[in-house]
C-alpha cells in the first residue's frame, strides 16, 4: 500500500496491554522493523480507537482491568470483522479455562508471555499478509 504521495505506507499496529513497560517494549521492537505503533493500556478506549483509526493488526492482551481482550475481540469481530483476523493475543494467563476456550474457539494466534521478539514479529508479520 501506498500513500498518497506514492510512499509505501508502514502498517499501523495496535498494542492493547495493561502492562505498560512490555507495550512499550514491544511498540519499540516494531517500530525498529518498519511497523507504526499505537499503544493503549486501556481497552475501552483500545476499542474505541481501533473502530475509528486505521489499523492493520492488533496485538491484544487477554487479561485487563475493565475490558478482557476476548470480549473486546468479540466487539471488534461484530463491527468490523476484517479486523478480527488480524489479531495477535497475548497471555500468561492461557491456562485459565474461559481463556483456553477463547483461545481454542479463534484462529488467532495467542502466545504466551513472555514473548519472543522474533515470535511476535512473525505472527504480526503472518497476520498482514
């Protein structure tokens, strides 16, 4: 993709994670491989933003004060399900049962924490082509 000025766009991701030091890091890592980045801690507001800004992956965090990453997944695939296959979930929580069946339900990757930086940018990099 291009803009308008015949640039190549940079893909925009979305980091929704209420771990503020590890979105950072991960925004970082992504901007050093070419991506732009958004980071938002809170996921009402996560939500609120992806439906009105481009966005070409959401890297999401299961679970989070106010809104877990499942139900603002859910909100995501009823309002713009294009969207909701280029999700990338993080997790150290997989091994709850409401997450594990989440998990087993989509066809988004979920990685565990922690994550390796060659891991996530290969998932991003899968979910865009």
């Amino acid at each position: 993709m291009e803009t308008s000025n015949g640039t190549p766009r940079r893909r925009h991701v979305v980091i929704v994670d209420d771990n503020a030091e590890l979105a950072w890091f991960f925004s970082e890592i992504l901007k050093l491989h070419g991506y732009d980045a958004t980071v938002l801690s809170d996921a009402v507001a996560a939500l609120k933003y992806v439906l009105s800004h481009h966005t070409d992956v959401v890297i999401c965090d299961l679970q989070m004060p106010q809104l877990d990453g499942d139900l603002f997944y859910a909100t995501v695939e009823r309002t713009n399900p294009a969207l909701a296959r280029r999700f990338v979930f993080i997790t150290g929580v997989a091994d709850e049962e409401r997450f594990h069946k989440f998990a087993s339900t989509v066809e988004a990757p979920v990685l565990r924490k922690p994550v390796a930086v060659e891991t996530l940018l290969s998932e991003v990099e899968r979910v865009t082509r």
